[in-house]
C-alpha cells in the first residue's frame, strides 16, 4: 500500500497492528485507539470533552438534518476512498438545502483483522474532508465486529447545518421556464469505482469526483436565494435525480443532449461496460434547477468555483410530457429517461 | 471519442436520413436482427425519423431474451448448489426462472458473481480448487470464440472444477425460420455486424438467393444503423437481393477464422430450443463428446429439468417481428422491468425493455 500524501504523519504506534475485538470493547484498547488515531486527527472543543453526547449552541432558525451509511468496495479508488467519501457525502446531503453544514457525527463499524494503518489512512483522510467543508466531527462511535461480518469497515456519518432564513429549496419547487444547471462531468465516482473493482484499466485512470459542494452552494447563493431545487445526483445518478424532480413538481424536463458533459476516458469505460452515464452515481457533482433570468449569472459564478468549472445549462422545465424527463437525440428524436431499475448491468455482447 | 463519434454524428446521420426519405417510394418491412441494433433504433429515436413507410421490425438477436425458461431453471438449479461458484455476464442475473431468478439464488446464499469474460471464471476456478466454477455460456456466435477458449484452455491445464452451462445459438437458422415461416412479413434483414465479424458472411449469400431477400450487414450507432436502412431500401426498391457488407470498418468475408478454429474445435451444431420461438433444428452449438466433462449439464444432471413457458408473454411473436410491444395487453401494466413476465424486458437490448425504457408515454 503506497502513502502519498500525509508522509508527515505516520501511523501512530499501537500496542497491535490490527484491529481486535477488543478494540470495541470499551476498555484499555478501546481507549488506545481513540486517543491515538481518532483524536488527533477529529480534535475540536467539543470532542476533546469526552462527553457521552456533543452539546453545542444553538443559533436559531432551521436546521438541515441528513445521515448516510458508507460500504464501498473497494475501499480505495483513484480520487477518494471511503473516508472523505463519508464526509463529502454528508456534508453534501445537507447543503443541498442551501444550509452551512457544521456538524457531524461519525459512526465506524470495523472488521477485526483490519491493518491500524489502513484505519489511520482514512481518518486522515477524513480529517482533511471536514477541514475543507468547514464541518467539526463533534461526536463518533466505534464498533468491531468478528471477522467476515462485515468488510473491511462501514462509516456512518450524520449531521447538520444551518438554513439561511429566506432559502427555500426543494424538489418540489419546480417551475414551467426553469433551468436546469449541470456543475461538471457525470459519472465520474461509479466509473473510478467500477472500473478499480472490474481490475479494467485505461490510458488515463478514472478518478472518482468526491468533493464538499457547500461552498459551491453558498457561492450560488451570492447570486440568487432564489434557486428552486438541489440535488447532489449520487447513486441512481443525474437521471433519477431529474425523474424525482419531475414526479415532485409535476412539470416535464427536456434535456438538450448535446450539452451532457462525460469525460473521455469515463466515456471509454461505459461503452465498453455498456453502462449509461446518466445513471452513473456522481460524489462531488449538483444539479440545480433555477428562474432562467438568473441562470446566466449563477453558471459563471459556478465556474469560478474550482467545483463548477465545467458547468453548463443542460436542460429546462416544460409543461410538456408532465412527471416525466426527456432527451432530445442528435436525429432530432425525444426519448424518455427513465428512472433505473435496480443496479445497471454490463451486457452480454 | 475515435472510431465512435464520427458514427454519431448528427449531421452526417442527417445526411443519410434524407437520402432514405429520397429513394423510399413505397412500404417495405425491415428487420434488424440483432438487440444491440434495436437498442440504438430506439435510443436515438431512429423509428421516430423514418419515413413512414419504412417499418423496422426487431428480430430475435438478444441472447438474454431467447435463452430458454428451462435453461434459467436448470442454471437457477446449479447455482443454489452449496460447492458451487456460479458465474455469469451481469444481464443474465435478472432474468425470472419459474419461480425466481439469480439475484435470488444469490441473496439465499447461492455464490452467484458477475464476471466480464468466461476467462474470469476459468481464474476463479483456479483459485478456488474446493468449489466447482460453472460459466453461463449464452449468445450467439459473437461469444461463442470465448466460451469454447475457455473450455479449451481448461482442458490444456487439466482443470475439472469448471464448467459450462451452454445455451448457444446461431443467426442464419433463426433467420430462415422466420422467413420459410407462413406470417412472416420481412422483407429485407439488417445483419448483425459483430456475428458476422467472427463468422463472416459465406453463410448469408444462400439465404438471400433462396427467399430474394436483400441482407445488409452494419454495426450499432446511429450512421451504421441509417447506412444499413439505406441500402436495404436501395436494393428493395431496386428489386435486387444480394448480401452487402456496409461494416468493413470490422467485417471481412471469411470472418476470423482462428475464432471459427475454436468454436469448431470445442462445440458442434445441435437443435436448441429459442424462447418464445421454439425448437429450431440445427440453431445452436452444444458441447462436443470430448469436452463432455466441461459440460455443466451433464455434470450435475440437469438436463430432465423442462419448462413450459408461460402464456400471458407475446415475447414469441414479438421475436418473430409480428407484433409490437405496445401491441401486447400486459406492456407496461402488469410487465414491467421491474416484474418482467418475459425475456424481452428483461434486458436492455430486449424490444419490450427498449420501448418501455424510451419511449412509454412521449409516443402516444
């Protein structure tokens, strides 16, 4: 296993180089690996209070409240793994209600057996997440289970933020003229998972998009309060975001093809998979639905973003079709886009 | 992206579009045999920009939809098996047996695995010494090179704990059968372009002599599929019926004849049983003698187990071309990807799927 970064921080010397069952006990070990390689790296005012709950000030107004349980496999990819995966995750759930995420809660369950130094890799990885989105890990559990009940590690993560008093975003919020405004390329994160898990390699590696979009959502919100809908299009990808859209505001949606975005090499790769980039899970990706007089000021501004950069209007609402998403194809066509049933799956030729 | 973007390209496509609309001056009835060919026609919504005239009919190439129920059952059979690792191409997971389908099996504890070349399964049964390896070897010609390679190359390194359970069926039979047959309404075939890359296309020449059908062998995007209509309809209304080969990029006459050596070398030609089609003599590959301890089977006796297919599905006579999925009472109602009844909606390339998945509601 090669360390790229972080070479500063090696992994902290433990009493043994893996996880027992004894670490989830709650005695002498337990409290090793807490002090040792959450800590340090998760430290803030609150958790360094070793409390049983995190007691923190309340400012008042709404709260965005989301939780989400991470299992992926393999637990490294090309551009993340399952630690900034869990932050990102989280942290984007809850700003797509337009709220600043604050806190968060962390949740391992590990396999015994699991190298301290693979656990160590991820925590630092976590902790540079949550630097980046702004967010404090104010509370956390851990848990070790007998080997083969479960693999590897899951990370639940859970938090909240703050809604800003005049934002009301919701997929529900849908009107007739609307835009629909792309942050970058699709299929990014599936692709980089599917693709390492398959052993498939490519000329240029797939590298998954995991990334926080709160500071994308506060700069969109500097143009306008009034964005009508947002939704980071994880698993089940852009197009069951869009169908969710649709079915909540009971308008249609027309895509122009010509505008979906897909990277060369992630292109490559869902040919030969036969998979379709619209339903490819997206980790560092939003779609926004916004007034159209506003659409033009809030795509540059995204693109000023590092995390907007390739946006683009890909899309707007009709009261054609109602509930349901269209696309136009290159002959001139319009064909459905469907919501996925179940995981997509490689063809046989 | 090379070798695929120039076949998309929406003002070329245009082109060729507008040439059809010129030389059609009257009906004619098209099918395109293979599923991958149906699914790009209904994706890019090449049905809808058609003369009106021209109607394409979706021929039976979709290995998922034609393998057998009984097959389903016998390989639903050997996976639930607790020393078996059951190996499979991922769209053949979905596909109900009888009673359940793959998934199942493997959600009960069957060892069930997606892999993406029978090759993957010949390695898992290398490192798995214990268990016996079964590989569902479905499709038609385009993956039959592969599946006899891993037979053969198992056989080289004296491996017995891997098998195939073989479904294996040929084009040019199913094609005669739809044409000898007495509602057939085709008038001229779109070939499948990969079918004929691994076996050529010395076989077609009799076929289009014999029933005066004209044959145009293309590929899958969008130009090759309008290429393909155009010269079918050129020859139509020309009145000539000879086979065209309009996927040079890929196609050579004689095929590749290493792939051809392989599939002769491990299979021979047996009857086989279509799904909603029935027993076409002739139509398949089986196992030859030799390679008999690679055949799952007769590994795990499997073969007594029959299925009748159930009588709600139309998919037989949508795989014959007669009818249209909308033209089926339980499309889109009580059969639906998620609770298919047949094959064809199963799988992407199925007709049944593709105009449930692109065009439901939009075309009514």
């Amino acid at each position: 296993m090669d360390f790229p970064d972080n070479l500063s921080c090696p992994v902290p010397i433990l009493s043994h180089d893996t996880v027992q069952l004894a670490h989830g006990a709650g005695g002498k070990l337990s409290n090793e690996m807490i002090d040792k390689i959450f800590l340090p790296r998760f430290l803030n005012s609150t958790l360094e209070k070793m409390e049983d709950q995190a007691v923190l000030d309340n400012p008042g107004g709404r709260i965005a409240f989301s939780t989400d349980t991470f299992v992926v496999d393999p637990i490294f990819f090309p551009g993340g793994d399952i630690g900034d995966l869990a932050i990102n995750g989280t942290v984007n759930d809850i700003a797509m209600s337009g709220a600043i995420p604050r806190y968060l809660s962390v949740g391992f369950i590990l396999e015994e057996g699991l190298a301290f130094e693979t656990l160590h890799r991820i925590v630092l990885s976590m902790e540079q997440a949550a630097k980046f989105a702004g967010v404090q890990i104010v509370a956390g559990d851990t848990k070790v289970v007998n080997r083969g009940s479960c693999d590897k590690l899951f990370i639940n993560t859970s938090g909240f933020g703050f809604v800003p008093d005049n934002v009301n975003i919701s997929a529900s919020n849908l009107e007739l003229g609307d835009k629909i405004i792309l942050s970058g390329t699709l299929a990014d994160h599936g692709m980089a998972v599917m693709t390492t898990r398959e052993g498939l390699s490519f000329q240029s590696t797939v590298e998954s998009d995991t990334a926080a979009l709160n500071h994308l959502v506060q700069d969109m919100l500097g143009v306008s309060s009034n964005i009508h809908a947002l939704r980071d299009p994880t698993r089940g990808g852009l197009a069951t975001s869009l169908n969710e859209f649709a079915a909540s505001s009971n308008v249609g949606i027309q895509l122009y093809r010509d505008t979906l975005p897909v990277k060369e090499n992630v292109r490559g790769a869902c040919e030969i998979l036969g998979i379709d980039p619209l339903y490819v899970a997206n980790e560092g990706k939003l779609v926004a639905i916004v007034p159209p007089d506003v659409a033009d000021e809030m795509l540059n501004t995204m693109r000023d973003n590092d995390y907007g950069k390739a946006a683009s209007i890909i899309g707007e609402v009709t009261d054609k079709h109602p509930g349901i998403v269209a696309l136009q194809t290159g002959l001139g066509a319009n064909r459905i886009v469907d919501m996925p049933v179940g995981e997509q799956l490689p063809r046989i030729c | 992206m090379k070798y695929l973007d120039e076949f998309r390209d929406p003002v070329v496509a245009k082109k060729i579009l507008d040439e059809i609309h010129v030389v059609t001056t009257q009906p004619w009835v098209i099918m395109e045999i293979c599923g991958g060919q149906t699914h790009s026609i209904i994706r890019n919504g090449i049905d809808q920009v058609l003369p009106k005239e021209i109607e394409l009919v979706h021929g039976p190439g979709c290995p998922v939809c034609v393998t057998p129920l009984e097959i389903i059952d016998r390989a639903i059979e050997i996976a639930g098996r607790p020393d078996v690792i059951f190996t499979s191409f991922g769209d053949m997971l979905r596909v109900p047996g009888s009673h359940k389908d793959l998934f199942m099996v493997r959600s009960e504890g069957g060892d069930v695995r997606t892999v993406f070349s029978p090759l993957e399964s010949l390695k898992i049964a290398r490192e798995n010494p214990d268990k016996e390896v079964v590989f569902f070897a479905v499709g038609f010609e385009t993956t039959a090179p592969g599946n006899a390679m891993a037979i053969a190359q198992a056989a080289k390194e004296g491996l017995t704990n891997f098998s195939e359970l073989v479904s294996h069926v040929l084009v040019p039979p199913a094609m005669e059968a739809l044409l000898s047959s007495p509602s057939n309404r085709v008038q001229g075939y779109l070939a499948a372009g990969h079918v004929c890359t691994v076996m050529g296309w010395d076989e077609y020449d009799p076929i289009a002599k014999k029933y005066e059908v004209p044959i145009v062998i293309t590929g899958f995007e969008p130009m090759d599929v309008l290429d393909g209509i155009l010269h079918t309809v050129k020859q139509l209304e020309a009145g000539t019926y000879k086979v065209e080969n309009r996927y040079a990029r890929i196609v050579e006459q004689g095929g590749n004849q290493a792939a051809q050596a392989l599939i002769k070398d491990v299979f021979e030609i047996a009857n086989r049983k279509w799904r909603g089609i029935g027993e076409i003599p002739a139509s398949g590959f089986k196992i030859r003698k030799k390679y008999a301890s690679y055949d799952a089977e007769l590994k795990f006796s499997v073969g007594d187990i029959r299925t009748e297919e159930p009588e709600a599905c139309i998919s037989g006579v949508i795989l014959q071309g007669l009818k249209k999925p909308h033209d089926c009472p339980a499309f889109g109602k009580e059969c639906t990807p998620q609770n298919p009844l047949g094959a064809t909606m199963v799988s992407s390339e199925g007709a049944c799927a593709a105009y449930y998945k692109y065009q439901r509601i939009l075309d009514k």
